[in-house]
C-alpha cells in the first residue's frame, strides 16, 4: 500500500492554511496534473516554500508516477539553472520565476487556488522507477548530489517513526521545517497517516505571528534542529508555558549538551515528552531515537534504532553501521545516475560510535570529514579542494569545530582572511562568523605527508 | 539615539548581513531580504550585545523585526 493510500485512509486529515485561515482536505489538496509526455515517469523539480501551495503540490506529485526533486525556492537562480541544465526535468514549478527559457506554462488548479507548472517538451530523463523523491545533500548551496529514495523507503520511515512518537488523531501538527529537507519531510508523512491537522504556511519561529498562531491553534508538538533549540533557548521559549504542547522533537545534528539538559528539564517539569533522535537523509531520514524516559541518564545518546532497523558496529573501524526498509538507493551527481538503483544492505554513516551495555549507541567521533554548520552539512575536503583552485592556495586544512565554525589554516601570506570567507560565503552560503582563519608558518605534516588534522586540532588554543 | 549609536548600529547592520551601509534604512526588515534571515538575525542581536556591551531581553529578540524597530528598543537600553 502506497504513502499517499495511507495518508486517505487518515479520516482525521486535513490542512489548515493559517495565511487564509481555510481548511482543506486530503481530496481538496490536489491539483489536477496535466499529462507530461509519453511516459507515465518522468523527472519533475519543485521547488518548495512553507506555503501550502507547496505542500498540496508535493501531495499531488505523490499520486503520479513521477519522480520528484525536492528543492528549495530561495536557490540563487545560477544554481537552479546549473542544476535543471545537468538533469533536464521535464517538468518544472517554482513559483518565483515568470518563465523558464525551453518550458511552456500550464495551468494548475485545484478548487481553491491556481498555479503554473513549467512543462518542457524535450527528451526526457530516464528514471529508474524505483526513484519516488530525490533530496539534495546540502540545502543552500545546490549541490547537484541527490539522495535517492523509493516510496518504499519513505513509507517504511513513516511506519517506523509512528512507532514511537505519541501521534494522535486529534494532533495539531505544524509544518515549520521545510519539505526539502528530510526531517521536514518526515513531520508531513508521518503526521498526516497517524495524525490529524496539519499546520501549513507558517512564518518561522522568530516571527511573533508564529507564537499567536500557536496560542490561537494549540499546536501539540514542534520538531527542530539544534539551531532552532539554540533560538527557542534565547527567545525565552523555557520561560512560558504552552498548555496545548504535548511534545518536541530534534534531529538534524548534535544540540549542545547544556541546552539538551535545559530543554529536558523543562518538558519534565511541565510533563512533555522530549524525542531526540538521530538520522540522514541517506535513510529517509530516521536511523534512532533515544525514548524520552531514558533521555534523563542517556542524555549524549543518539539512542537505539528504529522499528524495523538495525544498528551495528564495523569491527575494525568503529564506524556505525545501518540497515533497514529506509536505506536510500544511492547518490546521483549527474543524470544517468538515475536511471540505476542500488540495493544497499549497509548505510555506512560515516559516524564513529559505541554502544553501552543497555544497547543504546554514542556518537565519538567522525570518520567523513562532513560538519554541520547551522544545520547544513558540509564536507570539508570540498571546501579544502574549492580554496586551492580559486584562491591558489597550496596546503590548507580546513576542520570543523563542535559544528560551530570551521577553521581553515594555510600558509599563503598574500591570501588574506576576508577573501576566504568571502569565497566560503559566496560559494556555500558560510556565513563568515562560522569561519575562522589562521596563517601557520608551516603545514603540519604526518609521517606519511599528509595534513596532520589532529595536530592542528590539538595547537588551536 | 544619538548619531554616534546610531552609526555603529548600521555597521552593526552592514557587518552582519554583508550588505552596503546604505541598505540599512528604516524599510529595512527581517526576511525583507534574503541576507536578513533566522541565522543572521541570531548573529546580529549577539553583535548588538557586543558592540553596545548590552545583554538584550529574550522578548526583545522578536521585537527587534525591522531596523527601525531596532532602534526604538534600543533606547530601553539607554543607548
């Protein structure tokens, strides 16, 4: 049984639009989509906001046979660009341009709204049928590597992630992560086969309206990454009460250990349940979960696998291993990478962890060099690799640190600092107060001749 | 606020969001350009808290919506 038979077999589904005020249901979301080709699969971009036009036009695509890459509407137009000209899809809808060269406009409706899908009449793409969503590695900076998922992978995450989270029909369920991005996702699929209202077209939590809107509707839950923990810490989110929450959610990276604390302190107290869990878009986006009750004495955990999943540890490297229903098909660089599935028995997560006697498994550690600033993961032998083609840098190293910044060291004296973080900044959306610059006198070197990381790490201070 | 505050708080601005000096005006507001958004806000109300050597109030952060805005809490601060 497909996701979206899921999600109608839901009678208490439905879609509240706080910019109008209306609601709709699962029927009323659909927009009637126009034959493409010949084909019954082709390739279709959408770039997606926190409108519900986005979220019904993500639902419709569900109900076709096609293959839908999710990105994001504030992509710079040189990405978007760079990225339909490697994939040509045959069909495009991003609400922010008027027209897009080599694609003819047509109508969308639905019995509420209208909207313009961008059809292009060119040869199309060959998929692999497995492919239902694809989901870019990095959300900003238009990294044309895709994660591949079927619409298997995706309904068995869901499954699996009702199995724990106390989702209820009578569920008031804001979409405030976006759609692009796999935990977002995940909040939609799972909420609307288990759940009851969701909560479309919010403005993000900085935003007063978004604390009216909570009051006036009563959400019961809200999911975040450690950034969004980090504001609701410094907005005074602890220092209130808010009747109608029965429970938070975070993944998408490591939430400082202190601010952890803060917020299981408070949902004990005011008698939440606080879900922190673990995951890459690699597997739908869910791998564990700590369960609340133990978060207390396993507050550093990333906790214990999914239903349905399993974790293990390689032998010799320690890096932490996955399977389940939920391991994506592959990456895509380029298009004909899609029209191949892989079937992956092993997610390896590049993660260095441990288990302790109750099964439950620690991070210690990174075995890819990836860090997550801001929510974004980044890979750093990228930037290392960017820094010496465009800047002509002979040896730099760059290194996260705690995911709060990156610090790049080098030893070219006419290379200044500004025009590292200029470059970072343009090139992948760093904001410069997440970069750190420092000018050695000399590489640190292995034995071997390579970049001695760890000495590096080691004389920071 | 006098001139002088008022000047750091446009560098405040410019520095943060990486935008000419002359874009930081009283039209200026949050998610009113695509520099201005969540994370840079963050990062902005800790480079108003250094350059003014102030602690702001957690009810102030969503009150501080626009440039204008800004300014007018700003002076709660004394400044």
């Amino acid at each position: 049984m497909g996701l979206l038979k899921q999600m109608a077999d839901n009678d208490h589904l439905n879609f509240l639009d706080v910019v109008t005020g209306n609601t709709f249901s699962l029927e009323e979301m659909f927009f009637a989509i126009p034959e493409i080709g010949a084909l019954d699969k082709h390739l279709v971009f959408l770039y997606l906001d926190n409108k519900i036009e986005s979220t019904a036009i993500y639902l419709s695509f569900l109900g076709t046979g096609h293959s839908t890459v999710l990105l994001s509407n504030g992509l710079d137009i040189s990405l978007k660009e760079s990225l339909e000209a490697e994939y040509t899809p045959s069909a495009i809808f991003d609400q922010t341009r008027p027209a897009i060269h080599g694609y003819e406009q047509n109508v969308l409706k639905n019995s509420w709204s209208t909207t313009t899908l961008f059809i292009g009449y060119h040869s199309p793409t060959r998929v692999h049928p497995n492919c239902k969503v694809l989901l870019s590695t990095s959300g900003t900076t238009g990294s044309p590597k895709f994660v591949k998922l079927s619409e298997s992978n995706l309904l068995e995450n869901a499954k699996s992630i009702c199995a724990y989270l106390p989702i209820t029909r009578e569920d008031i369920t804001p979409l405030n992560l976006p759609l692009f991005y796999s935990y977002g996702l995940s909040v939609l699929h799972t909420n609307a086969i288990s759940g009851g209202t969701m909560v479309c077209g919010l403005p993000d939590i900085l935003q007063k309206d978004f604390w009216n809107l909570m009051d006036k509707h009563g959400f019961t839950s809200i999911a975040g990454v450690p950034f969004i923990y980090e504001m609701l810490n410094r907005i005074g989110f602890l220092k209130k009460q808010y009747p109608s929450l029965r429970y938070i959610s975070q993944a998408g990276g490591n939430l400082s250990h202190n601010i952890k604390e803060k917020f299981n302190h408070y949902c004990l107290q005011n008698k939440m349940d606080f879900y922190v869990m673990y995951g890459q878009t690699e597997a739908s986006a869910r791998i564990s979960y700590v369960p609340p009750e133990s978060l207390e004495s396993k507050i550093t955990s990333i906790g214990i696998p999914i239903k349905n999943g399993k974790l293990s540890l390689d032998p010799e490297t320690g890096e932490l291993l996955y399977s389940g229903p939920n391991v994506f098909g592959g990456y895509s660089e380029k298009k004909q990478d899609l029209s191949n599935w892989e079937d992956i028995e092993v997610l390896r997560t590049g993660d260095l962890a441990k288990m302790d006697e109750d099964g439950f498994y620690f991070i210690i550690g990174r075995l890819k060099r990836f860090v997550k600033i801001f929510g974004n993961r980044v890979n750093l032998d990228e930037i290392e690799r960017f820094l010496k083609t465009t800047l002509d840098i002979g040896l730099v190293a760059c290194i996260g640190i705690e995911d709060q910044f990156i610090l790049v060291s080098h030893c070219e004296n006419q290379v200044d600092d500004t025009e590292i973080k200029k470059a970072l900044f343009e090139k992948f959306k760093i904001h410069q107060t997440s970069v750190k610059v420092q000018l050695l006198n000399e590489m640190p070197l292995t034995s071997n001749g390579k970049v001695d990381y760890k000495k590096i790490t080691a004389d920071k201070d | 606020m006098n001139d002088n505050n008022t000047e750091l708080l446009i560098d405040a601005f410019a520095n943060t969001l990486e935008i000419e000096k002359n874009m930081v005006n009283d039209h200026l507001e949050y998610q009113g350009i695509p520099q201005w958004d969540s994370i840079t806000h963050m990062i902005l109300i800790s480079e108003i808290e250094n350059t003014f050597h102030i602690e702001i109030d957690a009810d102030d952060v969503l009150e501080m919506n626009s440039f204008q805005k800004t300014k007018e809490i700003l002076s709660k601060y004394n400044l």
